[in-house]
C-alpha cells in the first residue's frame, strides 16, 4: 500500500512543485488548498506533470470543521504542511491575517491530525526566523530573533510545534527553515505565480526583465560584501522540494523527528543575481543603487550540515538553472519574446492524458479549466493567465 500524504497548499509555488516530487516517489499524495490566493488552473497544470489528476480538496484551514472532515475522510500517514502567507510587509499590515493564517491553521490542523491519529508533520518554517543574525553561516542553533509580524509568526508555530511534540510523544515533525526560495520546474509549467506587486528579489528581476518594472531597485550598496551589496542563499525550488521528500522518508521509515535548514550553504550577492538573470534572459537588466531596505541582513546563507547529517540532503541545483527556469516559466506566463535568452525552450516533459473527471472538488465545483497544451513546434501554452495576489507560499 502507497503511503497517503496530505499536502495542505499544494496549489501554490512551494507546495506544487513538491506534490510533483512526492507523487514520482511514489506517495499517493492529496491536497487540501483554498484556491484564495492560487490559480485555478494548477490541477490542470499538475496533471499534465504527473499524468493523472490530482486530488484537490477545497478546504480552508482556519476552518477548524473543514480540516477535521478532510483528515477523518482517510488514513493519511503524514501531513506536509504548507499553506501559510508569506509577504512581510502584507504581514506588517495585516498580523491578524496573517496569525490567522499561519498560526491559528496550524493549531486546526494539528488538532485534526490528532483527532484522526495522524502523526507525522513536515512543516514549513522559514530563515526569516533568524532576523539580521551576524553569524553566518546560520545553524539551526542561532538564536530566533524574527524582525517582522510574518517571521513572529513562524516562530509562533515551530514554538507552538514543539510543545506539542513535547506533549504528544507519539507526533513525529521535520521543521524545515528555507532560506530563498527561487526557480521554477524545467517545463516551466509551474513556479511562482507573477504576484503584483513583487517584494522579493527574483520575482522583480523577472519584471524587470519583460520591461514590467523600469529598473531593479538594489536595497543597499554600502554592505561589508564583496560588491557592497546584501548576500542570500538562494536554493532552486527543485532542492526543496527535495528536502520534503527526504524529510517526509526520515519521519515515516527512520521515525525521527527533526529541525533543519534547507538552503545551499552558499551566497551571492543582489550584483551577482541580476548578472545571473540578465545572462538567463540575454541582455543586462537596468539597476540603481538605492537606501537599505529596513530589517534586511548583510549576509544571510545556511550552514547546511545539520540537513546533510540526518536527511542526507544536499542542494544540487546551481544558480544558472535557478534564473533559466525561472524566466522560462515567467516568460511564458506573461508571454514574452524570449529571443536571446540563455535558454528560452521548455524542457519538455511529455503531458500524460489528465483525467480531471476523476478530481475530488467540493460539491459544486467542477474540475477547473485552462488546459495546457504543446503546439506543433513543442512550445507549452496555456489557455489561462494567472491572476495570483502576492504572498502566498
Ligand atoms: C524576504 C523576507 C523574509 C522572507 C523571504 C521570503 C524581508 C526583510 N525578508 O527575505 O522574511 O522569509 O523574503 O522569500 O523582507 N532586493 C533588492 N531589490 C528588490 C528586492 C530585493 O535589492 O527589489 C534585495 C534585498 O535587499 C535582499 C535580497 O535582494 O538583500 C533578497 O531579497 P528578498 O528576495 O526580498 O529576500 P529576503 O530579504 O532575504
């Protein structure tokens, strides 16, 4: 028997692309999403990725009823959790949404996994849980210090986790911290929704780079960094993904719970990033040095052997690949002329029939539209545009 996985916010960037690495490694693999800040056409999209539809239940966490019926529906082994929000400065404006997101769903989710005997939780923390640390790299010892409501609120929850495992004995959780997240999968088919307006680095580059925005705005020239610019590690969403699969396998076969960051243990620099994406795209991107942007750290990279000595994870992804596949898929979303670009062409990956009939949906929702398509010549279009608010996970 396949091991069944909830995968909560799987419709969105993080969680798409490991529901596609969970089902190749063989997990029967269902999502709970709320669609409010994903597109309606990612189980077409997914389908297409994995060659049959995807089970997607409409369910919204802070709906403590909701989850609890999704979780008594079926034996599940484990419980990947992802859907939270993820903008800082939404998060400055909104704390009540956001602890009503990523702390309130958690504890429902927590509580209806324990109603259920569901035992085992992968849970998505995040770097920013480090603040401005000065110590680098960063190992999961360092001290927390969250300089915003949205890194409070990570903290709220690995706290909020451990007095549960504390409590519970028999629950088993792998807390993985990102550090950036970027990139897209090598079909393009999936990445991270084109939100407006973009904060983060990469999804600027990537309208800098359709003449979307004018310039990238550089936060900082005058850092203690090799170009006076602010250096993160940035790990393609294709190694995290990754590190959910072996943190689900080190819960479920070696029963071992575990807390980790998941980055490459590897910086570059705001320069370099725009060097790398302008060589993705084909032409150099306009900048301007401008203020430090509030809040933001020097130099911010993983150490990463903490993740190497129980998950035997490892990054593999390099930098070119992270700016490729991003503007690949980015530029097919907006349709762009990708002539020059480093690489524009998809790499195919053959579409299997999608048997969408056969979706779990709330009653009343059909099976969602937008079909994906190659034309003659091998390119993937799509019917649907997205239209996604920004930060969502
Ligand atoms: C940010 C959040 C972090 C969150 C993460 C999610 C802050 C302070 N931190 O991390 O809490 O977990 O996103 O992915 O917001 N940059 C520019 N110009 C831009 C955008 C970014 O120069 O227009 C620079 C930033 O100053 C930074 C680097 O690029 O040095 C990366 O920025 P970003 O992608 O926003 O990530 P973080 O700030 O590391």
């Amino acid at each position: 028997m396949r091991e069944r996985i909830l995968l909560t916010g799987g419709a969105g960037f993080i969680g798409s692309h490991t529901y596609v690495k969970l089902v190749e490694t063989g997990y029967d693999v269902w999502i709970v999403d709320n669609f409010e800040n994903a597109s309606e056409d990612i189980p077409d999209r997914l389908a297409s990725l994995v060659g049959e539809a995807p089970r997607i239940i409409r369910c919204d966490l802070r709906d403590y009823d909701s989850i609890k019926a999704v979780l008594g529906s079926a034996h599940f082994d484990a419980v990947v959790h992802f859907a939270a929000r993820k903008s800082v400065p939404e998060s400055e404006t909104n704390p009540i949404g956001y602890y009503r997101s990523n702390v309130v769903g958690l504890v429902n989710l927590i509580d209806g996994m324990r109603g259920a005997g569901v035992r085992n939780l992968v849970f998505s923390s995040s770097a920013a849980v480090y603040g401005a640390t000065t110590n680098v790299p960063i190992a999961e010892t360092t001290p927390l210090a969250p300089l915003n409501a949205y890194a409070e609120t990570k903290r709220a929850a690995e706290d909020f986790i451990r007095y549960v495992a504390r409590a519970h004995p028999e629950m088993r959780v792998g807390v993985l911290r990102y550090f950036n997240p970027v990139g897209a999968h090598p079909s393009g088919v999936i990445g991270e929704a084109p939100a407006q307006p973009p904060s983060n680095l990469v999804p600027v580059l990537a309208r800098v780079a359709t003449g979307q925005l004018d310039e990238l705005k550089v936060f900082g020239g005058d850092y203690s960094t090799r170009d006076g610019t602010a250096i993160r590690d940035y790990i393609h969403v294709i190694d995290l993904a990754k590190g959910h699969a072996l943190s689900l396998k080190a819960l479920l076969r070696d029963k071992q719970s575990h807390l980790v960051n998941l980055g490459t243990g590897r910086g570059y620099s705001v320069l370099e990033m725009l060097e790398a994406y302008g060589r993705a795209v084909g032409r150099n991107l306009p900048y301007r040095i401008v203020d430090r942007r509030a809040g933001d750290a020097a130099v911010s990279y993983a150490d990463i052997r903490q993740a190497k000595q129980i998950l035997g994870f490892e990054a593999e992804q390099g930098l070119a690949e992270m700016c490729r596949s991003s503007w690949r898929y980015y530029s097919q979303e907006v349709g762009v002329d990708t002539s020059g670009a480093d690489d524009p062409r998809p790499i195919i990956v053959e579409p299997k029939t999608s048997r969408l009939s056969s979706a779990l949906f709330e009653p009343g929702q059909g099976p969602l539209s937008g079909a994906i398509q190659r034309d003659g010549s091998g390119q993937w279009s799509r019917s649907a545009r997205l239209k996604t608010p920004p930060g969502y996970e």
